[in-house]
C-alpha cells in the first residue's frame, strides 16, 4: 500500500565538530515520522550533495557552528543546482549573524534557523514547506 | 517510460533512486517500470552483510568497498535501518561510516528504512538489488538491519551471505540454535582483538564439524575469518583484502558448481509470493478499508459476535471465484 515519506538528510559541512543540534534534529524528525539520512562531520560539500541525490531526500539540513556558512552552505546548493538537482531544498542552521542571512537566501536557501529556534517550529516548517515528491 | 529504463541503464543515479523511492512508496507505475528492468537483470554479485547491532558491518562494507573499487569493480551498497513503529520515523545512520566513497561514482550508497518489514530487510530491497544491477554495478552489498537470530530474509536476496560476529556474545548454546548462524556462506569474526574471539572460533568449528555434510553446497565449508581493530588501518585492510578475495572465491565455487541457479530460483519464488500479495491481498484490503467493512468486521470481532477464521473464509469466497 502507498504512503509516502519525506527524506530529509542532515549534515555538517566542513571542520566544526559540534554534532549535539544535529543530532537532536535527527531524532527529532525520526520522531516527526520522517526517514532521516545522517552523514556524520566532517563532509565537505561535495560529498553532501552526492550523498543527497544518492539518497533521493526532499531537504538537505545543514549545521555548522563555526562561522564558515558564508561560504559552505552556497557551495552545497550551487553543487546541486550543477548537477540538476536544485528542486531539494536546501535549509541551514546554527550560529548564523543576521546580516548573512540575505546572501545565504540569495544563494538558494529556503530557510535558516538560530539559536532559539524550537524544534517544534522546525518540524513545522518542514511539513508546511515540504511534499514527498511524485 | 522507457527513457527512464535508458537512464537506468546508462548508470543515472538520480533516475534509479527515485525509482528506488517511488517503490518504497508502493506506486504503481513504478511498478510497470519494473516490468521493463527485470528482464535485463541477471549481472551483479550480490552479498548479504548480517549480524547483530554494532557488529561492524557498515564499517566492513566500507572496507569491502574499498577493496572492491582497487580490483576496478563497481558497487551498490543498500543499507538498511528499522523504522519506528511508533511514528514511523527513522534514522539512516549506516552511510556515516562509508561517506568517503560519496564523491566516487564507481559507488551508488542507498540508505532504505524497514518500514515494518520484520526480516531485517525492506520490502524494496529486492527491487532495488535489480535498479542496481541494471545499472552496471559488478557488486551488490546488501547490509541488513542489526539482526537478532530469526532475520533471515537476506538469503532470499543474495548469492553470498556474511554473517558478522563479535566476541563475547554468548556461550556454545547459541551456535547450536537454529537460525542465523546457519546461514552464513562466510563468517567474519569482528573485532578480533578483543577477548574471547579465540572462543569464538573454536565453538563455530564445533558447530561447523557438527554439521552435515549435505549442508556444505558442493563441498563449500563456510571459512571463519577475523578482522582486526578498524583503527589499526595496515591489518585491518589485509583482513579485508583476504575478505574480498574469499567472497570471490564464493562466487566462482557457485558458478563452477551450477549453483548459482538454486539461489536464482529461491529469489524468484520470494518475488513472485511478494507480488501475489502486492496485487492479491492488498487491493482486496484496500477496498474492505475504502468501504469501511474491514472497521466493521474488527468491530464485531472485538465484541465476539464472530471469529476471525469465518471472516476470512467469507472474504476468499467472495474474492477467489474460481472454482
């Protein structure tokens, strides 16, 4: 019988090894009733957005805490628009001035989330933003 | 349709793993398509990884991987996970330990969620061992969930299967059940360096001498192998040179033998069951929910005005006209 699922991948570009938020969100979307692909730290952007559309997800979630989403978060987006895949939504989060904010959005993104966000308000996002696709 | 079977076939990544998705959705159409891929399948080696949670089995497909691509092989790699069964949800966590073979497209890595299947596979899986294969991959690994001792599904779906174990999991009772350890084409001995592992191998040999004969498929005694601490990158690499190299080995002994066909022939009796009940049972049950007669039966049942049995054979008579 058919039921459809949204798959969304939750990943940590670059040098920052603080996983605790990501985790947290992983089982928080597993308890949202998602199928959550976790990757571990440490992923460069290229190795992201291979393992997005390996994995065929709706959203790519991306932590970082480092100060480096200027330029990571961009280079996970433009990597999957390159290879045609620009219809998974990319969404960021973690210490991020809102001053970056625009360029993260111009760079393709579709939402950000900082420090006080609930998880609540982004298992909500998801689901009001997000259809498993046909 | 047939372009996505061209994709398909071409090795396009992105086209097999929404097929791969919409399977596991149960739609239709990808079904058709199914139809178009199943007849060009038939190329891949296809190796089940088994054992218990934390045995190391991502970590040595990780491996195996490796060693494969050295060898110029390529690879699928379909890991599988539990699902919830209360919300649903699950993590895929098994990709973390093989994220650095993401940027080699020699390797397709497809993490799938149970999604209440009970014998440590996916009801997709067999589908997507077939995506892959038509895809060109040399190697197919199929990594179970973390199993108990009953999840055996796995021999239904490969040529060669890897039991994975690790020292100190119990006595020389548990070699004697049934179950899992009799389904071990090659046993690995994981983390090898830990105590008790001689142990180990000493009670498998004893189950293994118990044996008989006529369970060794043309003579082929399932090798005990170790693998040393992964973070001991020298020895744990020529494990898994001696891992790769046995595998092979494997599948030359089936296909010398003509054994190759029995396990064909299992697979395909699963399938054919799975589709029978795909389109049988399920449409049959989709239509008592759509009408609301199935809420009505429980609701008798549960006040015992009838027995389940009587509803069944009321169902089949209505629903199987023939004869």
């Amino acid at each position: 019988m058919s039921e459809k699922k949204i798959r969304i991948m939750v990943a940590k570009p670059g040098l920052d090894g603080h996983d605790r938020g990501a985790r947290v969100l992983a089982r928080c979307f597993r308890d949202a009733g998602f199928e959550v692909i976790y990757t571990g730290c440490h992923q460069t952007p290229e190795q992201i957005a291979s393992a997005a559309i390996q994995e065929d997800v709706d959203v790519v979630g991306l932590s970082c805490l480092s100060g480096a989403h200027r330029y990571l978060f961009p280079a996970v987006a433009k990597l999957l628009k390159e290879q045609g895949a620009d219809d998974i939504t990319v969404v960021g989060g973690g210490i991020i001035p809102e001053q970056d904010f625009q360029l993260l959005y111009d760079a393709g993104l579709k939402a950000i989330f900082v420090p006080g966000a609930t998880l609540d308000s982004i298992v909500e996002w998801v689901k009001t933003n997000i259809k498993p696709r046909d | 349709m047939m372009e996505k079977v061209k994709k398909i076939k071409s090795g396009d990544v992105r086209t097999a793993s929404r097929l791969i998705r919409h399977l596991e959705d149960g739609m239709a159409e990808a079904r058709a398509t199914m139809k178009h891929l199943f007849p060009l399948t038939g190329h891949s080696h296809v190796i089940g990884i088994t054992g218990s949670p934390g045995a190391g089995k991502s970590t040595l497909i990780d491996g195996l991987v490796e060693s494969f691509r050295k060898k110029g092989k390529t690879v699928g790699v379909l890991a599988v996970d539990p699902t919830s069964p209360f919300t649903g949800g699950a993590i895929l966590g098994d990709r973390i330990r093989m994220q650095r073979h993401a940027e080699d497209p020699g390797v397709f890595v497809r993490s799938l969620a149970t999604r209440g299947s009970l014998g440590g596979l996916a009801k997709a899986v067999g589908d997507a061992i077939h995506i892959m294969d038509v895809m060109g991959k040399d190697i197919v690994l199929v990594e179970t969930v973390g199993t108990g001792q009953q999840e055996v599904d796995i021999i239904n779906h490969s040529h060669t299967v890897i039991v994975v174990l690790i020292p100190g999991m119990g006595d020389e009772i548990q070699a004697i059940k049934a179950g899992i350890l009799e389904i071990a084409d090659i046993f690995v001995i994981n983390k090898s360096d830990r105590e008790g592992s001689s142990k180990l191998r000493r009670e498998l040999m004893a189950m293994l001498d118990m044996a008989p004969l006529s369970s060794f498929p043309a003579g082929w005694r399932p090798p005990i192998l170790k693998c040393d601490n992964a973070f001991e990158p020298d020895g744990f690499v020529k494990s898994l040179e001696i891992m790769s190299q046995t595998i092979d080995d494997h599948y030359q002994h089936l296909i010398k033998h003509d054994l190759l066909g029995t396990r064909v022939h299992r697979k395909s009796a699963v399938e054919l069951n799975e589709a029978i009940k795909c389109s049988v049972l399920e449409p049959v049950l989709a239509k008592l929910v759509a009408n609301g007669e199935l809420e009505c039966m429980i609701e008798k049942l549960s006040k015992k005005e009838t027995d389940p049995y009587t509803l069944a054979e009321e169902i089949a008579k209505r629903y199987l006209k023939a004869k």
